[in-house]
C-alpha cells in the first residue's frame, strides 16, 4: 500500500478511535448525571431531616434545666450526626458535580478535534493550523491539556474539601467529648461546625463555579462573564472592568466555554503572574468575529510575543490557550512591555448563533 493510502487510512482510525471516546464520555455523563440525581434526592431528605433535629435542639434548649443529662447528650448526638451525613451527601454530590463538569469539558474538546478532523478532510486536508503538525500532535496536545487540568482540579480539591472535611471530623469528635462533661460547651462547639460547615460549603460552591459555571448553560457567555468579573473583584481586590460591545447573544456551547476559559485564564495570570492592581476586559460580539480582550497593569512579559515553547518563563497556560483558540480557527495576540503591563485579544469566527439570545 503506497503513501497516499496510508494517510486517508491513519486519519480514518484516528477519527474511529475518537468517536469511540466520544460515546465513552457520553455514556460517562450519563452515569454521573443519574448519580447526580440520587444524591440531590438524598440532600433533600436529609436536609429535611436536619430541620426536624435543630428544631428538637432548639426546644430542648429553652428547657435545659428541666430536661434529663440523657435526652440533652441524645438530642445533640443526633443533630451532630444528622449534620455528618448531610454534609458527607453534599460533599458526595459536589464531587460528582466536578466530574460531571470535566467530563462535559472532554466531550466539547473530544467533539471539537472531530468537527475539525472532518473539516481538514473534506477540505482536501488543507485548512489545519500551522501550529499543528499532524493529526496525531494535535490529539497529544489536546490530551496533555485535559491531563493538566485533571492534576489541578485534584489539587484544589485536596486543599480545599478534603482539607475541610478533615477539620468537621475533628470538629466533631470534640463535640461528642463535651457532651457528657459540658453539655453547654458541646453546643457550642456544634455551632463552630455548623458555621465552618456553611463557610465549607460556600466555598465548594465557589469552586464548582469556577471549574463549570451552571449558569454558563443556562444563561450564557455575558451574564457569566459578569458574575465572574463581580465575584472577582470581591475575592481579589482587584478593580476590574467589563465592556460588553455589539449584539449579546448565545453562542455555540463549544465557544461560549472556550471565550470564557480564555478570559478567566488570563484574569487569573494577570492576579497570580502580572501582580496586577487593574484589569479591563473587553468583549466585541461581532456578526462574524467575536473578540474577548483582556488588559492589565502588571509588570507585563519579556517580550511581547508569545514563544510556544513549555521551558520558557511564559504565563502558564498561555500555550494551551493559543492551541485551543487555534483549534477552532481563531488567532491569539498579545501585546506587552515589561513593566508597562498586558494586553490579551483573542478573536475567533462567531459560528452559528442559537436561541436564546437577546437584542440590545
């Protein structure tokens, strides 16, 4: 078999092999959609549940002098483990949410290098981004980027949940110490764990956001954007900007994540790499281009061109942006002085529009 058969047929398998991920993944979704569901049913019952218990501790409370050692030791006994088993099924449900949302973001990449696999071959093969050398860089690129934000996603989680979860049991074994000694002092101890558990919460709630915004499907690119800039600023003390120009409107799901992914990444490098004290972002909803600029004062870069080189002291991330955006035809361009700050653009084609979208 010659040269020109062997392409065509390596192409073909790599589409196969793709398209056999893509069904995994989807069945995957499925999987953890439906566990989703089970353990937002059991959230429900349980915080059903701890409601009746804090109700029972409450009455008991403004009759402790009248009630009996062992009913007061049964009552906060039983709404410290009602609050265990809540917070151990939201904290389930929570991490199932995150897998759900980094499935979703494979099966958008898995879907995207298709659509692109298909489109160089119905176009004679031509098309492809000159940073891609072949099909088969493309994929490794793809599956290094997935395999990076796996091993950051597990250390935000180690840090943060799990790092919390650890503090409930503690919290929770001094309680039970108290109940015979200082019934008095366990309650209070119980309100500590109730208060870190709501603090706990909010910031599972914060880190779900950040890794797949729920909102992001509802509503769309902007009202995302603008909650993630508003939170933003609160969070970092940073005074940030949001300009929105042209028609808003949704986008394809694919585009949407991708413009969004792109902005916060740059937010993000601007915070943690720039040292940044000012951060202006600017969308432009063009009828054929949507443009995401993102412009700060920090200490800016080297050099104002971006080497895609993993050993040089570029931003991490940058280069698996600019593969991302080059993916689905769109260019990335950075311009930057040291000591003069940043500034981001990235422009991709705007695709098809979808229903949902509103006039200005």
């Amino acid at each position: 078999m010659g040269n020109d058969n062997a392409t065509p047929g390596t192409k073909e398998e790599l589409l196969d092999k793709l398209r056999g991920d893509l069904q995994r993944l989807n069945a995957d979704l499925r999987d953890i959609s439906g566990k989703i569901d089970q353990s937002r049913s059991q959230v429900d019952q349980l915080a059903q549940r701890n409601a009746t218990v804090v109700g029972e501790v409450r009455k008991i409370e403004t009759s402790l002098e009248q009630t009996p050692r062992t009913a007061i030791k049964e009552a906060y006994s039983e709404a410290l483990s009602s609050q265990q088993r809540l917070l151990a099924v939201r904290a389930q449900m929570e991490k199932f949410q995150a897998q759900e949302a980094v499935i979703r973001q494979n099966v958008e990449t898995v879907q995207s290098v298709i659509n692109s696999l298909d489109k160089a071959a119905s176009n004679g093969g031509g098309g492809a981004s000159p940073s891609m050398s072949s099909p088969r860089e493309m994929i490794i690129r793809v599956i290094d980027a997935q395999e990076e934000e796996r091993q950051r996603l597990a250390e935000q989680i180690h840090d943060g949940p799990v790092h919390s979860i650890g503090n409930f049991i503690l919290q929770a074994e001094i309680c039970q110490k108290l109940f015979d000694k200082n019934p008095d002092k366990a309650r209070d101890e119980l309100g500590n764990l109730m208060g870190a558990a709501r603090e706990a919460f909010q910031r599972m709630r914060d880190f779900i956001f950040d890794l797949r915004p729920m909102m992001l499907t509802d509503l769309g690119l902007v009202p995302t954007l603008k909650r993630y800039q508003e939170a933003y600023q609160n969070k970092s003390g940073i005074e940030t900007e949001l300009l929105v120009n042209g028609r808003e409107r949704r986008l394809e799901s694919y585009l949407e994540v991708l413009i969004f992914r792109g902005i916060q990444e740059l937010m993000v490098n601007a915070r943690d790499t720039g040292g940044a004290t000012n951060i202006k972002v600017t969308l432009e909803m063009g009828t054929d281009r949507i443009r995401a600029i993102v412009e700060d004062n920090g200490r800016g870069m080297a050099s104002g061109s971006l080497t895609l080189d993993e050993k040089t002291s570029q931003p991490l991330g940058l280069s698996t942006l600019q593969e991302r955006v080059n993916l689905v035809g769109g260019l990335l361009q950075i311009d930057s002085v040291t000591g003069q700050g940043t500034r981001i653009e990235i422009e991709v084609p705007a695709g098809a529009d979808v229903e949902g979208g509103s006039d200005n």
